[in-house]
C-alpha cells in the first residue's frame, strides 16, 4: 500500500474518483485515503480548488439522504417482507413469505430528535446568568458553617432570586 502523500498535486482528473467516492458515502479521510494523499493535503485541495467542494457537496447528497430515511424508519418502525428459500431437487425454491414488523428503534428517535429539534430536546441545560450570580454570592466558607436545615433554606433563598 502507497504512503499517504502531503505532497501531491492537484489536477482535474482525480475529481471524477473524488466524485465517485464522495457517491459512495466515504468521509474525507476515507477519500484522501484512497487517492494516497493526507488528509491534510486533501483539505488543503478543497479549499484551493472550489470544484473539489462542490463535488464532495453535489455527490453526498443523495447517500446522506439515504442514511436519513433509514434512521427515520428506524425511528418510527417499519414492516418489511422477509423471504425463505430452498434448495429442492437443485434449484431455489421461494419457500415462505411473510411480512414482518421491526418496533422503532429509542436510540434512533432519540438521535433524531436531539438533532432535528436540540432546543427542544438536548441534554444540556443552559444556566441562566442570574443564577450563576446568586449562587456565587453564598461563599463556600458561610456554607461550612451552616446547619442542614440553614442549608436547605439558603439554598431555597438562592433559587427564589435567580427566578
């Protein structure tokens, strides 16, 4: 196998295998693999060369769109026909058809969502400003010398300002 090159010019002709791998669905590293360059080269080139972004944009298209209906499917559930062959007397046989169900997938409509919708959906929080301001005024000294329950109301009177 040939050693990644950083080296390597640019000329039109690599942009129709650029195209084509760009179609099947490969990463850019996966791309600059293949052509022997390094990624850094191969970066390099889709910034100089705006024809080498535009036919990585153009040809990811329809396999992105194709990972995307398959991740909703996966989402809200399918059916599918599934098929049984045989071999009898030397040749294959349909044996079985039959329709099946596959349940939606959590992990990818929780993918999904946190994608489609994050300010609806994501994990994080964002902490309001006020609060942070609230919170530290209440230095950590005061607070080792508190009671539980002087704690607890401390920490109720810290809420209440921050709303």
């Amino acid at each position: 196998m040939a050693v990644a090159s950083t080296f390597a010019r640019y000329d039109k002709s690599k942009l129709a295998n650029i195209a084509e791998l760009a179609k099947k669905g490969l990463a850019d590293n996966e791309i600059a693999k293949s052509l022997h360059v390094s990624r850094s080269t191969f970066s390099r080139w889709k910034t100089k060369y705006p024809e080498v972004d535009e036919a990585l944009r153009v040809n990811r298209v329809i396999p992105n769109a194709n990972v995307e209906a398959s991740l909703y499917k996966s989402a809200i559930g399918y059916h599918y026909e599934e098929e049984k062959w045989s071999k009898i007397d030397g040749e294959m046989v349909l044996v079985e058809k039959n329709v099946r169900y596959q349940h939606p997938m959590p992990a990818a409509y929780i993918f999904w969502l946190k994608n489609r919708m994050p300010e609806k959906w994501r994990d994080k929080v964002d902490v309001s400003s006020t609060n942070i301001t609230a919170t530290a005024k209440i230095s950590l000294k005061k607070l080792k010398d508190l009671s539980p329950d002087e704690l607890v109301a401390k920490y109720r009177e810290t809420l209440n300002k921050s709303e």
